[in-house]
C-alpha cells in the first residue's frame, strides 16, 4: 500500500451534462505566513475555463478546506467563483465533514472526532450531527511521517532515503501493527550521505525493526494526539461526552495500527477507514464524502449563460444544415471537438432520407 498526494489543489469535475458542469475543488494545504491564499482563485480563473471550455457553463462547485470558511484561501475562491460563474451555487465543506460522510459508517455517530490524514497535514475536528465544534491542524501529515524515518536513518545509519522508500517502511514496517506483508524486520536501501557528490553511490542496505520504527513515528504522532485532547477541551461538555462514546474517526492513509496507537495514547476508542487504491494520489473519502452529500441535497443552479442558450439552438439547428449553426458561438475547431465527444445529435445522411 502506497499513498502519494503532494498537490497543493485538487480538482474534480463532474456532472457533465448539456446542462451544467460541477466542480470540486480540495483545498489540500494551510498556506502559513508569506504564502500566497489565492491559488485556488488562480486556478478557478485561469485553469479550469480552459479545461472545460467545451463544457456546459458551471453550475456548481464545492471547496473542500480544512477548516471551511475559515481557511485563507477560500474567501479569494469564492470571489473569483462568483465573478466566473454568477449563477453557480457554492458550497464550502470542511474536509472532517467530508471525510466523516464518505466513511459511510452505520449508523453514523451522533458525535466522534474526526483525524483527516492528508499529504502535509491532519485535521483534527470534534463534528457532531455534521457539524464542526472544535477543531485544529497540525503540520506534517503523511510526509511529516516519512520524514521522521529519513532523519532517523541518517542519523543512525549515514545513508539517505527516498521519501517513497521511507513511506513504505512506515506503512510496512509494522511501526503499530505487524505488517500484512512484511513478517519480520523491514530491509530498505539507501544511499551514503558523503562529501563526494562526483562519484556514484551505491545503494547500501539497512534493516528497521517494528521497535525502532515505533520509537520514530510515533512522536510524529504527538501533536494529533494534543489535538484530540484540544478539541475535546474546548466542546461544550455534554458535546464532548458525545464525542467520547463516539470515538475516533481515522481517515486518509494511517499506517495500519496507528488506531491502536491512539487508543492508548487518548484512552479512546477508534476506528481506521483505509483508503482504497485509487485514493492514493486523490483521496477518496472526501470524493465519497462529497459525492453522498451533493446526493442528499442537490445543486439547483440558476444557469442564465447566453453561450447555453447558443448551444441548445446549435442542437435544434444541427440535424438541418451547417448553414445554419452560429459560427459566432462556436469555432469550427470547437465543433469538431464537440463532435467527436459526442455531444452533438448524428447529421442525417442522404441514405437517411
């Protein structure tokens, strides 16, 4: 099992039909102090017109950010969403509630506490009835833990890692529970750190117990445990005994047996929803999660888009004469592409006749 996902956007469309185009867009990153918030607006203005320009006009798009409405790059989205598309309907998802619907747990609690595992952060969140009462991130995620079994060999052994070799000790290595794959001790190779770039290294093989991998990830694992107790903290109380029967809720790409691991630490019960192969590189529970709640309570956009209009005539006038179809609304390149993507009804022939 590997994961790799270190986009800082993501982007998903959907819905594709004559009617309209429906986006989803993760937000899979915090930008901290002197970063740029508005690469998702960048993207949502500059990418995604080009990519669907032979689409029906947009009509809904959702953001995923941890955190909602308070992450710094969703209010410059949202502006740059309106000025695109003024009549799509927006919706903003915090990822913990994403995740939480896309586990299809049944029943779902009534309350739990949700830890998101992402590329380059967790997000930690008390949700109840779908709702988030306290949450927090914390740096590092999935890379964080690689990174933590790169330093460790480095200092230990003087060889360099690959951060695919690292993750796949910490997903292997049996750090929280022994390895489905691996029976005994994990064997990895790296490479000499020396001063002498000029000259090839050779791969030099080194060996990681399932001890020493756990005295190495599972510090990495302190600040999400500090949040659980945070989030729990900071609830009202009766919301936070809710939460405390509900347990946790472990999403995205943990190392198997890091529920186990948290148990411990947190003295509560917890569950880990693996993810699927395809959700490796795109997590797939906040598709899921998405995908269940755009089911439950669907878009109704007010599409009002001249170029719609110009496409419902160019099919009426399609099947009579090219004469007829408005060249100012589509190239002849434009055309063709419509055609060979099948949107457009078979010209009648004159064996048809």
């Amino acid at each position: 099992m590997l994961w790799w996902a270190l986009e800082e956007i993501r982007l998903k469309r959907t819905g594709r039909s004559a009617r309209y185009t429906e986006l989803v867009l993760e937000l899979a990153w915090n930008p901290g102090p002197g970063s740029d918030p508005s690469l998702a607006a960048e993207l949502l203005a500059v990418g995604v017109p080009k990519a669907s320009q032979l689409w029906a006009p947009i009509g809904s798009v959702v953001l995923v950010a941890p955190g909602a409405d308070a992450h710094p790059g969703v209010q410059p989205a949202l502006d740059t969403v309106r000025e695109q598309w003024p009549g799509a309907e927006v919706r903003v998802v915090d990822e913990t509630v994403a995740a939480l619907v896309g586990a299809g747990q049944d029943p779902e609690p009534a309350a739990c506490v949700v830890v998101h595992l992402d590329a380059v952060h967790s997000s930690v969140a008390l949700v109840a009835g779908r709702e988030v009462v306290a949450s927090g991130l914390s740096t590092g995620g999935a890379r964080g833990l690689a990174d933590a079994v790169i330093g460790h060999v480095r200092e230990e052994d003087g060889l360099d890692l690959g951060l695919e070799v690292a993750w796949s000790a910490v997903v292997h290595g049996g750090a929280f529970a022994p390895s489905p794959t691996v029976p005994g001790p994990l064997s990895v190779d790296g490479s000499p750190i020396t001063d002498d770039s000029a000259r090839p290294r050779q791969q030099v093989e080194v060996t990681l117990s399932p001890t020493g991998l756990r005295a190495v990830v599972a510090p990495a694992y302190q600040p999400v445990v500090d949040l659980v107790a945070r989030v729990l903290r900071d609830a009202p109380p009766e919301t936070a005994r809710q939460a405390t029967a509900g347990g946790l809720l472990l999403t995205g790409p943990h190392p198997p047996g890091a529920e186990d691991h948290l148990t411990e630490r947190t003295g509560l019960s917890a569950r880990r929803v693996a993810e699927p192969r395809i959700g490796f590189e795109h997590p797939q529970v906040l598709r899921d999660g998405v995908d269940r709640l755009l089911a439950e309570n669907p878009p109704t956009p007010v599409i009002a888009d001249e170029r719609t209009d110009r496409f419902r005539r160019l099919i009426a006038d399609w099947g009579r004469s090219p004469s007829d179809v408005d060249q100012d609304a589509y190239t002849p390149e434009e055309l063709a592409w419509l055609e060979l993507l099948r949107l457009l009804p078979r010209r009648p022939t004159p064996g048809d006749r």
